[in-house]
C-alpha cells in the first residue's frame, strides 16, 4: 500500500483545491499531533492514573474526569504558539482562551470538545476529540466571545480523533471527507480512507431509548415506526446501537450508514437536548454532511443556526440523508 501521510494529504489538498494555506496546515497537524498525545494518555489507563474524576465541575454543571482536564490541557499547550491563532473555545472552559500576548496571533479560530463521552472513560469504551475551526472576524486579532457567535457554514475545517481499538483522524476542509488511522509505531497518520460516503437510506438508528418518555410526539413516532419493524409503516427491520460516545456513533454511521438522534425533550425547555452546537453539532454536522449525509435540529440544517451563546446546546438529528429527511418532515407537518 502506498502510504500517504497526514501532510502529504494536506499539501495535495491545497494544489488541488486551495483550501488549506500553510497556516491552516499548520493548525490541522497540530491539533492532530495534539489528538496523538490524549491518545497516549487515554491508552495508559489505570497505568498512568488518568482515570476517574477531577473533583472539579465545568461550565456546563458536568463533573470533569482527569482525561477532560488533561486533554484540555494538551489541546490548549500545543495550540498556543504556533501564530496559527486568534483565540480558542473549549467545553471545558466558560469563556473563550486568548492566545497570550507573548506569542504571535494568527487568522483561526479553534474550538473543541476534548473528550467526548466521556461516561466511558472509566469503561475502556471508544472516546473522541471534537473539534470546528472558524476564521477570526477581518482584521480582529485578540477576538470576543461574540467573534465565535458564527453559523456552522463559516467553518473552514472540522474533524474527530476517535480513540478506539484504532486511533483515527476524520477530517474535513470542505472537500470531502478523508480518514487517517495512527501508526504507533512510526508515530504518524496514514490516510486509510478517502471521500468517505455516508449511504442514503438504512436501517439503524441511534438514540437513548431511556429518554423514551420524555420525547416529543415527532420522535416518538418516528422512533415506533422503525421498533415496528417489518410489519409497520416503515416496511422494514431496524437495528439500534447507542454507545454513548458522539464519535464512535457517527464514526460507525460514516462507515455503514445511520441516523443518530439527541433530541430535546420535554423536561427542561431551557436545555434543548443535550449536545453543544458549536463544538460538537456544527463539526459534525459539516463532516456529515461533505459525506453525502444531512444534519438538522429537527426542523432547520444544524449549520445554518445563528448561535446566541458559546455553549448552547441542540437538538441533533444526523447521518444517513433519507432518515434525517423523514424525522425532520415529521417535526415540521405536525
Ligand atoms: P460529553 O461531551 O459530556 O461527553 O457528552 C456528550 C456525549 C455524547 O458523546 C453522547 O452522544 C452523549 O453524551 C451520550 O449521552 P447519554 O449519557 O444520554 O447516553
Ligand atoms: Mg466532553
């Protein structure tokens, strides 16, 4: 197999295409050699006492594991010097991450979910790290919170690392979206995938079924459609997986097909579902949707939401296109 690196890929991708100057190269491979570190950290376990909790709670009320804080960490570290920055937001930070004025300031903007899912640290269940790359407002180099305040349609790069029974890079810079799995022992990413395309129609979905009673009648019946299997309206059998883990469900649907669903719900209308929409619905979304799949909240395309606030949270229903199409008709025609 001719083996084409991380750079490589990323180098051809700008004689190609002119989507990625040097300084957004620069910000890719960073944040991917950043990606490489948790990946290290996540795979040392109880061995390198990284699990459990922080015993701090971030912004969103959520208790912090280690591996939040550490990945954190690294993620801000590695991405703070290179002048490839304006400023950087985090799921684990309140307020947005200035680039210290020791350093040079350059034109992106980066935010991330370090680790996502992370109920299955402790577990030894696929985790991941999300991130949405934004351009800083014209001329603006220390940007306000309200510089990051864009649609998901301004993102010029969005990706996920997947630590799994293989660590992986999905990455897209609106040409397609291509795969890179870790070589541990030479320390590099290979690309093992190209123009990955999400099938139209399919036959699973993902949810957490627990959430049942607390659904709006459009996903509860779109939900019972599909249980209903063979015999009713859907006319087929579904299969269902939840692994608790964004990037493990989407990374599964990228490569076979689905629909993943986090709806709100009727309990808090002030907390519409539970996934933030600018680093973990808008990076997605952009993925999902550059392979051929579609992402909204239900009613509206995900990436064309103004966002109101840094860490508002989304209503997500993405993957396989005629899935999202169906569930989005039923919200709209009730
Ligand atoms: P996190 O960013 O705090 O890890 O939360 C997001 C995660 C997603 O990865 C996953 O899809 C969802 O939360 C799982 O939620 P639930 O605990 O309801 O199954
Ligand atoms: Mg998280």
């Amino acid at each position: 197999m001719k083996r084409v690196s991380l750079t490589q890929h990323l180098v051809e991708e700008q004689r190609l295409h002119n989507t990625i100057p040097a300084e957004l190269r620069l910000l890719i491979e960073v944040v991917a050699r950043a990606c490489k570190r948790i990946s290290y950290e996540v795979s040392k376990g109880a061995l390198g006492d990284i699990l459990g909790s922080a015993d701090t709670e971030n912004i969103q009320g959520e208790v912090q594991k280690k591996l939040d804080v550490i990945s954190n960490e690294i993620l801000l570290e590695a991405n703070e010097w290179g002048g490839h920055l304006a400023a950087m937001a985090s799921e684990e930070m309140e307020s947005i991450h200035p680039i210290p004025n020791r350093y040079p300031k350059g034109e992106y903007m980066l935010l991330f979910d370090p680790l996502d899912g992370s109920s299955n640290i402790d577990v030894n269940v696929s985790i991941g790290t999300i991130f949405s790359v934004l351009k800083a407002p014209e001329g603006m180099d220390e940007p306000t919170e309200g510089a990051f305040l864009q649609p998901g349609t301004a993102q010029v790069a969005a990706g996920y690392a997947v630590y799994g029974p293989q660590t992986m890079l999905v990455l897209t810079t609106g040409d397609g979206v291509h795969c890179f799995t870790l070589d541990r022992e030479m320390g590099s990413w290979v690309l093992t995938q190209s123009n990955m395309q999400i099938p139209a129609s399919t036959k699973e979905f993902a949810i957490n079924m627990s959430n049942k009673r607390h659904w709006h009648p459009p996903v509860q019946r779109y939900v019972d459609e599909m249980l209903a299997g063979k015999t009713g309206a859907r006319g087929k059998d579904f299969n269902m997986r939840w692994i608790a883990s964004m990037v493990a469900d989407v990374h599964r649907i990228l490569n076979r097909g689905g629909v993943f669903m986090y709806p709100a719900d009727m309990r808090d209308p002030a907390q519409p579902g539970k996934l933030r929409l600018m680093y973990e619905a808008n990076p997605m979304a952009m993925i999902v949707e550059q392979a051929g799949g579609a992402a909204t909240d239900g009613v509206n395309r995900i990436m064309e939401i103004a966002p109101a606030k840094l860490h508002q949270r989304v209503p997500v229903f993405l993957g396989s296109k005629e899935e999202v199409e169906l569930v989005t008709r039923y919200h709209t025609e009730q």
